[in-house]
C-alpha cells in the first residue's frame, strides 16, 4: 500500500509539471493543507520533503516551500557584457541573461546595499591598493520572482565612483544601463575584463540566502573589470546557485600560431 505521504508527493509533483504551480510560486502553507483535510502535518512535511529531493521544491525557515525553475538561466559570457545593450540601451547584465533565456524581469529583482570598508585581501590585491585602503562595496541580491539566483558584490575605488549612482543603495540597476554605463560616463570606458569561475560548497549564510536545498553546491565567479590602459574599474565577486544557471559562451578560437608565423 502506497504511504499517503508519497501519494500526497505525486499528487503535488503532477501539478507543478502541469504548470498549476509555477517556478517561484510558494506551495501552500503546511498548515493549511491540514487544515483543509489533506493531511497531518508529518504526512504532509513528508510530501514535502520528497519533492524537495526530487529537485521540485526548495524549502527553507522562513520563506516556506517554493517551486524551483526547472530550466535553467542562461548565464551568457562575452554577450551579455556587450556595449551596445548598456551603453546604448538599458539592458544590463543580469536582464541580458533573462532576455536571452525568455524570462521575464523586473527591475527590482535586484536589491543592493552599498558600504564604504576596508579592502579584503582579494579586492586590494586586483586593485593594485595597499591593505587597509577603503573601496566602495556595492552588494547586489538578485532574484527571479521570489527565488533568489545569486548575490554579485563589486568593489571600486573612491575616487572612481564617489558621487555617482553606483554609491545610491536604491534597488534595481544604478539607473539606465546600469554600473558599466555609470563608469562609462564617469570617464572609465571598460575595454576588457577576466572572469574565474569555481565550485565550491556554500556557508549557512549562503545557503540560507539563496534558499539552497540540501546539498546544491554554489559556483562563485570572481571578475576584474579593466579599461582599455589596464585601469581596474572594479573587481566583483558573486555567487550562483549551481542549478539556477547554464554558462554559456560564444566566442572565436584564437590561433596563437598565426601571431608567432607573421614573426618569422
């Protein structure tokens, strides 16, 4: 005999596949669906705790029991820095992954707090600034619906960015075309970058604060941002949910032996 818990899962689990929830929308209140007869309350957690390690659902204290995106964002590479979409327009990073993948966006998905301390180590480091140098830390929470995907913090020197909108902790972009277009008219046009991605396990506090289910691991991107005399405008380090992202990157195979033929 099926256990009414693994009959409450499948009933569930058929209903996000038909779209009767969708990605981000959170499943009734554990209470409630006691209340309503569904079941008690360890049948129903039990329902609830099988849809999560089917990937479904993520739980966490606190923001209750959400329906997981089952396909992932595009996280493009070289495109999603391109001029055109934040120079000329008003598509910034994140929103050039939505856009990209056919998701829908707001503006507000992303929140941010700006602060003014000392440079850890890494920051000094790829900003060439001795220890104990203040930078700017603009630490960006970014979310699809209630989900959140992943936190991007960017570090600038003072004199870079005082006074301009990258200092303003007002959610959303830091106005039309975001940072980049900030630095850009600020005099800072950035030319080229470099990105390292790794994998890694994430802390409680992370895991907590992209509402991780057990086990997910995260992918932290460190990327240094350069104008086109070598200037770094800014040095970020962000942190994905592994499952929420698919890298993707388009780009020309170089061929360093064309260089080394034209030199003999």
């Amino acid at each position: 005999m099926t256990p009414k818990w693994r009959e409450l899962a499948d009933k569930l689990a058929e209903q996000i596949k038909r779209g009767e929830y969708a990605p981000g929308q959170h499943l009734p209140q554990i209470r409630e669906l006691v209340a309503e007869g569904v079941g008690s309350k360890s049948t129903v957690h039990a329902a609830y705790k099988a849809l999560e390690a089917e990937g479904l659902v993520t739980s966490s204290r606190g923001h209750g029991t959400v329906v997981r995106q089952q396909v992932p964002l595009k996280r493009l590479g070289i495109a999603r820095y391109d001029k055109a979409k934040w120079r000329d327009g008003d598509e910034v990073a994140f929103i050039a992954d939505r856009v990209a993948s056919g998701r829908s966006y707001r503006r507000n998905e992303q929140s941010q707090t700006v602060s003014l301390i000392e440079a850890p180590p890494a920051v000094a480091a790829a900003h060439g600034l001795p220890e104990g140098a203040e930078v700017y830390a603009r630490a960006r929470l970014v979310k699809e619906g209630d989900q959140p995907t992943h936190t991007l913090t960017s570090y600038y020197r003072p004199e870079h960015v005082e006074g301009t909108r990258l200092v303003d902790p007002t959610p959303g972009p830091a106005g039309k075309g975001g940072g980049f277009r900030v630095l850009y008219d600020a005099g800072y046009e950035i030319d080229h970058m470099k990105e390292r991605l790794f994998a890694r396990a994430p802390t409680s506090d992370e895991a907590k604060l992209l509402q991780l289910p057990p086990g997910e691991p995260v992918v932290e991107l460190h990327r240094t941002t350069y104008t086109a005399s070598g200037t770094v405008v800014e040095f970020a380090i962000g942190v994905h949910a592994a499952s929420r992202f698919a890298w993707e990157y388009d780009f020309k195979v170089p061929d360093s032996a064309e260089g080394q033929k034209g030199q003999s």
